[in-house]
C-alpha cells in the first residue's frame, strides 16, 4: 500500500514536471514568436523609410535635371519615376551600328556637362551616387545575341566619347569614379499602347544613375526571395 501510494506520486511529480517544461518550452516559442514579429516590423519600417528618402532623393534629381535642360533649351527624355535619360539611335547612331554619329557627338557635348555637374557638383547629392550607368537597347530584329553585341558596342562608344580627353567639362575625372556600361540586347522594349512592340522607341541609349540605398534595397529584396525560396 506504501508503494503504491508512493508509485502514484512519483508518476504524478513526473506529468507536472513534464507539463511545466511544456510551459515553458511554449512561452519560449511565444518570445521567440514576438521578438522576431518585432524585428520584422522593425525592419519594415526601416525599408519604408529607406524607399521614402530614396525616392525624394530621385524626385531631387530629376527636378534639377528637368529644370536646367528647359533653362538650356535642351529637348531631351527624362523618366519621370527613375530619372533615366532616353536617347534615340536615330540622333546617336546609324541604323546597324555602333560608331558615334557627329550629331550624336554635339547632342552629348551640351547635356552630359549639365548631367555631370547636377549629379557630382551637389556634395549632397554625389554621397549618394552609386553609379552612372551607360545601357544599350536595341529593338527584336536579328537575333539576341547580336543585338546583344550591338548594344553593348553602343554602350561603350558612348562612354568611350564621354571620357574622351578632347571632350572636357567640369567633374569629368568624377565622373570616371562611377561609370558602367551594359548592354540589354531587345529584353526591354518600348511598347506600344496594343501591346505591339515599338521598334524606333526601342533602339535606344539610357543614361540612368543608381543610388546607394538603391543597392541596399536590391540587397534586401534577394534576402526576402532567397527566404521564400528556403521556405518551400
């Protein structure tokens, strides 16, 4: 009878211990569950704030560009969400080739000295440049490959005219600091309204910065896919 009585208590003393450490085992989870609920609201926020500063930066930019380009009486494309600058192959190259066209030549000599100045002249504005990129474009006759090439030909003779020692203007050595190029081949079309793809839109030189928080939330947003990637 002792034993017996004493057998059920030692099973009782068990299931409570067992359910106390289930207890706690749970309100580890709900802390870990919390923190990381606030870490990620945190970190939201903090991306928010990072695309508002982001895109009030851009906005500044392109504000400035726009204005002096009227001022100068300078007929030119600028994207009014990336800032990119869209010149037309007609105004820079043959059709089929890479060579800088002489009018191609003079169009760059009265609006790159402006871009430059706007982009690197503005201490405020330069800390935040991450790079001036230089990108071809062509339309979807021929195939990939070969627009690829013509594209990034075009790229570079473009930039190769930039720092070009005959042609100078002000932060030109700057401007060296932070340019790429890159050719896109037909993988971003201009297309028209039906869906059709505009040929003479397409075939294009863009002028585009990218700004360093750009690069941090480019960063973020291959952590976030890698993670959804992870989870299934």
């Amino acid at each position: 009878m002792f034993f017996r009585r004493k057998s059920n208590q030692e099973e009782t003393s068990y299931w409570l211990s067992f359910s106390d450490l289930m207890a706690s085992v749970l309100i580890i989870f709900i802390l870990l569950f919390v923190y990381n609920l606030i870490a990620y609201e945190e970190s939201m926020n903090e991306t928010e704030k990072m695309i508002q500063e982001l895109t009030s930066t851009r906005m500044k930019i392109i504000t400035m560009l726009q204005e002096e380009f009227d001022k100068e009486d300078i007929d030119i494309i600028i994207d009014p969400k990336t800032g990119a600058i869209q010149l037309n192959e007609s105004i820079l190259f043959d059709s089929g080739k890479s060579q800088l066209k002489d009018e191609g030549k003079l169009f760059a000599e009265k609006f790159i000295p402006i871009y430059v100045k706007i982009l690197l002249g503005n201490d405020e504005i330069k800390s935040q440049i991450s790079q001036i990129i230089i990108e071809g474009h062509t339309d979807d006759v021929g195939g990939y490959l070969y627009n690829l090439k013509l594209s990034q030909e075009r790229s570079l003779s473009v930039a190769q005219f930039l720092i070009n020692p005959e042609f100078d203007y002000m932060y030109k050595n700057e401007m060296e600091k932070y340019l790429t190029i890159n050719g896109r081949s037909y993988s971003e079309p201009i297309l028209n309204s039906d869906g059709s793809i505009n040929k003479d839109a397409s075939r294009r030189v863009e002028i585009k910065f990218r700004l360093k928080e750009e690069e941090v939330l480019l960063q973020i947003q291959k952590e976030l896919e890698k993670g959804s990637k992870d989870d299934r």
